[in-house]
C-alpha cells in the first residue's frame, strides 16, 4: 500500500486532525488541481451529492458544516478501510508537517532577520523546530504533501525543501504577520503572493538602478543639510532613507493600480526629505526656510516639519496628485484629518470604492503604539460613514522612539504596529537595509488594499543615525545603539556594493551618484522628474471664492414663503406603510403645523429647514456625532424608524434625503464613541469640501473636550499656521439645566480664549429662527472659517424660544438682539443687561415677576467676532442707563465674562458703570445638586435686578 494509501485509510480516524482535513478541503476550494486524486474525487463527490427535498444541489463554500461532517465521520470511523495492521505514522507526519507549515506562516515573522544592527538575537521558538512535532533528521529527505501551501506546482516536496522554502518566505527580510486575518480569501491571497515568490523579489537592472537613486536622493539630502545648516532641527532620516524608496513605489504602482490622488499625513522625521526627493518641492524654497524667510500672506506661519505641501507628479501610470497634510506636533493627530480630505476627495470624485484617492498614514514606532488617536481613527476604517477603502501605514520604526529604547517602558505589545490587529490589517515587517524587499513589501501591501479595500502595514525596521532632532546626543542615553550605529556603513552604500559586485553598477558609479545630487543641491534645483507645472485635476479643490472674504459680507439666507412651505411638507411626510413610533409621529403633525404657519418653529424644525432649503439649493450637508440621527436630547429625528422594519428596506427613512429632485447628498452619520477621531476626520472633510456644509456635534458639549487636541492645532490655530482654511460647523450642547459638571457647559471661555485674526465663529443662538439663518449664512455667504455654536438643551422645547414662519422668509442671523418688550421705554431704562444664551429667557420671566420696567436686556448671539456697531447701536438707545450689567449662568471664571467685558466696555457711554452678575468663581463648570443649582440661579437673579449692586463695578 503507497503512502497516499496509509494516509488515506489511517488519518481520519481521529477529529483532532480535523484541521488538516480543513485546510485540504480549502485548497481544493481555491483550486481542485492542489490536491491529490483520491482527494479531488472523495471532495467532488461531496460537492455533488444528491438533491434533497427537490432543491438542486449546488457547490458548497460553507466550512462549518464540513469541518463537523469530518468529526462526526472520524468518531463513526468512516474512513477507514479494512487492513490487517493500520499504520499510523505516515498520517500522523503529515499533519505534523501541516502543522509546522502554519507555524511558520503564524511565527515566522519572530525568527526572521529584520534587524539591521543586528542587536537582537533571534528568539528561541519551539513551534518552528520540526522536532516540536516529532520530525527528525530521517524525515527530513521522505517526501510529503506540502498541502494548501503554493511553494511549488508539484505534489510534494521532501520535508527538507519545505522548511527551506519556510525560512525563505518567513523569516528573511521580510516578516509576515496576516494568519489573525478572518477572511480567509485576504489569508490565501496573501499566502500566494508571498510563497510563490518566495517573498523574494526580482527587479530588473533599471529596476535597482532606481531604488539605488532613491536612497542615494534620501541620504544626500540629510547629509547637505547637516553640513550647510549645523545644528538647526530637521528630525533626519539618515538611517531610514529606505522610507523614500517606499514612497517612489507607492507613488508609482499606486497610478498602476488607478490611483490618481495620494494624500499623505506623517509627523516630523523624514518630513523635509519626502517635500524634496517625492513631492518634489524646490530645495532653494526649503534652504530659504532654514534661512528664516517666511511665506507672504500667513499671520503666524509654522516650522518648516510642520508644513504641507501639494504636487502633481508623473508616475509609472500615469499623473498623480500628492498631498502632504500639514501637522502640528501631535504626531499621530493628522491620522483622521488625512482619513476625512481623502474621504470628500472620493466622494466629489463618485469614488466610492476608493481606487482613486490614496490616504497613506507614515508613522513612526513610538507614536503608533503610545497614541490612542490611533486606535480611534483605526475604528473608523470599515465603518459606513468614514471608511476610505483602506488605508497604507507605512511606520518609519528606528526602534527607540524619543529616547526609549527599553522594551520594558517602550509598550506592553511585542511590535509596535499591534493595535492594527484590532481591525485585522496584515502587517509586513522589513528591514530597512533589503531596499528591495521594502519595494516588495510595499507592492503587496498597495495590492492587497486594492483587492480588499482594507488596511495594510509596512513596517520598516529601520535605525535613526542622529538624535530625535539634531540638538540630541542620543549616546547619553542608549550607548549601545550607537556603538553599532556608529559600525555601520548605512543602506545606501550596502545597497551600492550589492549592486556593484552584481556589475549592475560600474566602478565608482555609486560614488558618482553622490556627486550628482550633492551638485544639485548646491544649485537649489528640483530632484524630482517630471513635476508637471501645467497639470490640473478637474477634481482640484477651488477656494478661490473663498479667499479675502470678511465675514460682515452679507449672505441673503432669507426663503420665499411659498418654498418654505413646499420644503416643509416635504420633510414632515413619510412614505405610505411606513410606521413611525408615536412619538415621533406626534412630533411630525407638530412641524407640519409650522410648516403651515400654524405653530411658530423651535429649534429642531429651525435647524431642518435650514438643511432642508440647503440641500434644495445644491449645498451638500454632512451631520455626524455620536447620536445625530435622533439628537441627543431626542429634537432632531432627521433618520425616522420603521416600528415594522421587515416591510421596509433596511427600516429607516431620511426625508432631508427626499426633498426635492436633483438635490443635494444629505448624510447623517451615527459616529462611533470618540470625539479626538471623529472630529480631526470632519475638519479634513471640511478642508477638502467648501461647498459642504459639514457639521460635527458633540453628545454634550463638554465632551468636545476629548477634541480639544484638534480644536486648539486645528480648527482654531490651522489658517494662522498653515493658510488652511475651513467651514466647519460644531454644535456644543450648552446650557445649565442642574444636570451636573459634565453635563452643563461647552466650556465657551475656552473657544473665546483661543479666538483672534477672524480665525473662527462662537455663536450661540436663542431662537429657531436664528439657528436657521445662521446655518444658511455658513454657506451661503462666501466665508469659511469654523463655526462653533452652542447649542441648547432646554430651549429645544421652549416655546419662548420658537419663532413665526415668516421669520424665516425675512431677515437674516443677527449677531445682536436688542430689547423686543415694547412695554420697555428707552427713555426709562436704568440699567441694560447684557447676556448671551438661555439665561436671557431667565431674566425675561424675573423681570415681569419683579415688574422691572427701568431693566432693558440685551442678547448677545455672536460672541465672536464682537458685533461692535450692532451692540453700540443697542446701548446708544438707553441715554439714561447707568448701569450695564453682563450676566451669565456660567461661573465667573467661566462662561464669556473675561472675554467679552472689555468689548461691553468698548461700547460704553463715559459715566457708565459696568458689572457682573453671575455664580461665583468655581473649579468646577457646574455645581452637582439640584437644589444648589436652584439656589445659585436665585442667587444671580437677584444679583441682575438688586436695586444696588454690591459686586464688582468698573466705571468708564
């Protein structure tokens, strides 16, 4: 009996090797000619069993019911066949074998030679040893099935050739780590690809030629820096010129693959080399940089491994344009930024597989494993409302980080690049001095983004010659590091001898190269070939409208009447069997009444007729936040549910989606738990869209704190630094309800504090009317800067705070409210208060308790820019006033009071005194207990209406 027999009738008769029956079934899934013929006719009779109960019989792709026939038949011992003396040791090498196959495929990446100091020993791995499955030198020449593996179109292979083959796609220069994947096409595919060709690439002369320039580009730029500018920060790549390489490839196999934008967010080392040697920036326009020239029209301007850059170049495929995103120094920040830019990219493009716009992630070894933005923007991949079609991250890994080059402090994970298992994204660890197994790497992982639309690592294992900057002496700290730094000869010359004792490179052609580009260097002149100067996509973003607008530009955002009620109606119905929850369905005949005219509008219908009249007009919408659907505080409901969603579709309906033919996309996205990711996205959207009203809403708006990261380097600080301009919307639930420190404030003095140069909108609206101008005004008027609105919680069903229909078909967004009581005579006013927000309807209600017809109030909707003249216009009314008072319900400390009294002051007439009234000064935004927040709003009341006031006064 052959030993295809043995194993035939012995192997089954066990579950445990269930596995290897699994994987056998696999291969012949994948391609019936795999495997042997016994096996091919046992399996073909399983695929083409009888028909049952009349149902025809069909190919079967489910494993499960598979793997659980094999059991079931192994303890029946259907397997096997009648012999005198089964032998079972055939069958049991052969899965012993499998099993040292997977082993490798799961742990070989441990074993293989990715260090290019070569500090770290290889680390003892019984499970890749053939004696840990009780393989032994006699078995090492007898030929085995080399089942579901693609190292070789023949049947078998002698265990010899089959660890060789192991060792040569596992554990060399590149270390494979993809066996967690769950889709088991993604694990075939990938198993393909690299056993097939051994992961060992083979370029062609011109091919390494290439690869040879890149690193010869890389290094000669760090090198004629650190000479020419000693001393001054550039965050080199010297030691990791590999990356460059990486970047050609991905810039030229990507336009193969139909790539026709690339946008690229990394921090600060390597930065400067990819401006010059990839996106091809003009090194004259960087060594001016290093001279301490600044550009013409930025106010504050950034360091120069801060700066963005965007290029059109010609790759093997054709031409690309590249983006590097500009980015402060939190590292790992511009991951969601870049993720939200490629995303509006894509859509203005109809790209909705995303074969055309690239987001590429560079990061390096400490940032990606120590910051939790990460994590966050990683949980936005395959999700519906931010998923790009994957993302390439590419981790410049110098393996020490800042300074940390203890694995004891550095993580808690084995390789930094761990938290991408969360999502299943196969990481290809390569070491820096294989150039060319870094363009194989890079290839595979383009091409497997391509075929699965998902994340993908290149993780080049790499050193960092000098300091984190050039200030550092890194020997203070890692002494043996850099004794072996300091032995080695760097990639670039490695590679150069490679190629020379090939005879792919002449004697002294290297050394040549080196001159070359040092000489072009010396000139100021590009690197890279061809830049097309006279090349532009019709996708191109244009902010041209945009640019030198003031934002006291008007903005008619005032309807026709009769549009109005068309729109309203239309957003107010549902579709015919669609059951709406009673609630909700009240909530509608509600808004079909103020559509009417016959109820006056709150907010929730304010801000749905100012989409709805957007998107009508062809102004895309974007709404997103963690419960933006239904609102936080249940106003909104823009997704309404099928209460009997087996009769429709997927049970919800969006009437903003259905108000007019031709519209504009409305979407409105339930985000995922985080504000950080979230947020950073919505900002890369809004830069990459202007004709997109994009809003992000906090669930209150004191968790925008979890933000603030992209708030302050960003939102509020991003046209200062970087010209980057931005029509974001936030709305930041705000108001104090005695809901507690969490849940009470937005914290506003934080916005004002960062407001300066026109650079961003705080506004806080008090009625519907102004909330439906004031969204209208964000697009209809020719002005992008971020708007931060706060907005209410109680007022959300304050009828004091609806306003009339026909406010909506006049007007406008005023940034100043003046007194509305006409029972109020100027002439008999004493004192103005001045507030913003919720607490105005407070006041109105103490002074008709109080009957205090000598108080006017003023409402202050924009806090900034400060209307100036509008506030000025108000106080000119009260000739007789002596007293103006701000009040607020926030804090001292907090709220508006430090940033807006020397604006009130501004205004003042000369005599006029100016105070405050408000709850004391606390560490706390909100105080916990009900009756404390009672009694503290009493408290301001009455410090607002006491006939004195004791508290603190400023005279003009």
């Amino acid at each position: 009996m052959s030993s295809e027999q043995d194993s035939l009738s012995n192997s089954y008769l066990f579950g445990g090797n269930a596995p290897y029956v699994e994987e056998l079934y696999e291969a012949y899934l994948d391609n019936p000619g795999s495997v042997s013929d016994n096996w091919r006719t046992y399996f073909d009779q399983l695929q083409h069993a009888p028909a049952t109960d009349g149902q025809a019989s069909t190919r079967d792709q489910a494993h499960a019911p598979i793997i659980q026939s094999f059991a079931e038949r192994a303890r029946a011992n259907a397997f096997a066949v009648r012999a005198a003396e089964p032998d079972m040791s055939v069958a049991s090498k052969q899965v012993a074998v499998q099993s040292l196959i997977g082993a490798y495929r799961t742990l070989g990446s441990r074993w293989a030679d990715l260090d290019p100091l070569k500090r770290q020993e290889r680390p003892n791995i019984p499970e890749l040893d053939p004696a840990f499955y009780g393989l032994t030198e006699a078995d090492l020449d007898q030929e085995y099935a080399a089942t579901n593996s693609y190292f070789t179109t023949a049947s078998t292979m002698t265990l010899r050739e089959i660890i060789k083959a192991l060792r040569d796609t596992y554990c060399r220069s590149i270390g494979a780590e993809f066996m967690y994947v769950s889709d088991p096409a993604a694990k075939r595919w990938i198993r393909e690809r690299l056993e097939t060709t051994r992961a060992t690439p083979s370029y062609t002369e011109e091919q390494q030629r290439r690869i040879l320039q890149q690193l010869t580009d890389a290094e000669g730029l760090e090198r004629f820096l650190h000479t020419k500018y000693v001393g001054q920060k550039r965050f080199s790549l010297e030691g990791g010129e590999s990356f460059i390489v990486a970047m050609d490839e991905v810039v030229n196999h990507g336009t193969e693959l139909g790539v026709q934008e690339i946008v690229v967010g990394m921090a600060h080392r390597g930065r400067l080399n990819l401006l010059v040697n990839t996106l091809g920036k003009m090194p004259g326009e960087l060594f001016a940089e290093f001279e301490g020239k600044h550009a013409e029209g930025l106010t504050d301007g950034d360091v120069k491994y801060h700066n963005g850059f965007s290029s059109d170049i010609s790759g093997r495929g054709g031409p690309v344009h590249l983006s590097l995103a500009f980015n402060p120094s939190h590292l790992e920040i511009v991951n969601p930024v870049v993720e939200g830019s490629v995303r509006a990219r894509q859509e203005r493009r109809g790209d909705h597989e995303g074969k055309q716009v690239l987001p590429v992630l560079v990061h390096g070894d400490a940032a990606i494993a120590g910051q939790g933005v990460v994590m966050e923007t990683l949980n936005l991949a395959q999700t519906r409302g931010y998923g790009t079609g994957g993302t390439l991250h590419i981790v410049i890994n110098n393996q020490i980080g800042f300074t940390t080059s203890d694995p004891r402090d550095s993580r808690s994970t084995l390789y930094c690049t761990d938290v991408v298992k969360m999502i299943e994204a196969p990481v290809f660890h390569v070491n820096a001095d294989d150039p060319d197994a870094v363009v194989f790497a890079t290839q595979l992982a383009l091409d497997f983004r391509t075929e699965f639309k998902r994340d993908v690592v290149v993780d080049i294992i790499c050193f960092r010659k000098l300091g984190h900057n050039e200030q550092d002496t890194p020997a203070l700290t890692q002494p043996l590091m850099y004794k072996s730094i300091g032995h080695h000869p760097g990639t670039r010359k490695l590679y150069a001898d490679k190629l020379t004792a090939q005879g792919v490179l002449a004697e002294g052609e290297a050394d040549q190269m080196v001159k070359d580009y040092r000489q072009l260097m010396e000139d100021g002149q590009k690197t890279v070939e061809p830049v097309l100067t006279d090349y532009r996509s019709k996708h191109a973003i244009d902010w041209s409208p945009f640019l030198g607008a003031k934002w006291t530009d008007a903005g008619d955002t005032a309807v026709p009447l009769a549009e109005l009620k068309r729109i309203g109606e239309r957003i107010t119905t549902v579709p015919e069997g669609f059951t709406v929850h009673p609630l909700v369905k009240k909530l509608l005949g509600d808004r079909a009444q103020m559509a009417k005219g016959e109820l006056n509008l709150d907010w929730g219908m304010g801000e749905h007729m100012a989409y709805a009249t957007l998107v009508a007009s062809g102004y895309a919408v974007r709404l997103t936040g963690q419960d933006a659907g239904r609102g936080t505080f249940t106003h909104r409901h823009a997704v309404l549910h099928d209460q009997n969603r087996e009769r429709w579709n997927d049970g919800t309906y969006i009437p903003l989606q259905n108000v007019s033919d031709g519209q504009a996309p409305f979407t409105v996205i339930d985000s995922v738990l985080s504000e950080e990711a979230v947020l950073g996205f919505e900002y890369g959207y809004a830069c990459a869209e202007p004709n997109t009203l994009t809003l992000w809403e906090a669930q209150f708006g004191d968790f925008a704190n979890g933000a603030q990261v992209v708030i302050d380097q960003f939102i509020s600080a991003g046209e200062a630094k970087w010209g980057r301009q931005c029509g974001l919307t936030l709305l930041l639930p705000h108001g104090y309800e005695g809901q507690g420190p969490e849940h009470s404030s937005a914290r506003i003095e934080r916005y004002l504090q960062l407001c300066a140069d026109n650079n961003i909108q705080a506004v806080q609206p008090t009625s519907g009317a102004q909330i439906f101008h004031l969204l209208r005004r964000q697009m209809i008027r020719p002005f992008r800067k971020p708007l931060v609105v706060f907005t209410p919680k109680s007022l959300l069903r304050n009828k004091d705070a609806s306003s009339p229909l026909a406010d909506l078909a006049k007007g406008h967004f005023h940034p100043v409210i003046g007194e509305v009581d006409e029972s109020i005579k100027a002439t008999s006013v004493k004192r103005v208060l001045a507030c913003s927000g919720k607490i105005y309807y407070d006041l109105v209600h103490a002074r008709k308790e109080r009957g205090a017809d000598h108080v006017a109030i003023v409402r202050v909707e924009q806090l900034y820019p400060f209307a100036h003249k509008a506030f000025e216009t108000e106080l000119k009314k009260y000739s007789k006033a002596t007293e103006v008072i701000w009040v607020q319900d926030e804090p001292q400390n907090q709220g508006p009071w430090f940033y807006v009294q020397h604006h009130l002051y501004e205004n003042m007439a000369e005599g006029q005194k100016l105070g405050y009234a408000g709850r004391p000064a606390s560490a706390s935004p909100a105080v916990g207990y009900m009756a404390k927040h009672m009694e503290q709003l009493k408290s301001l009341l009455e410090q607002a209406y006491a006939p004195k006031y004791k508290g603190f006064m400023l005279t003009k």
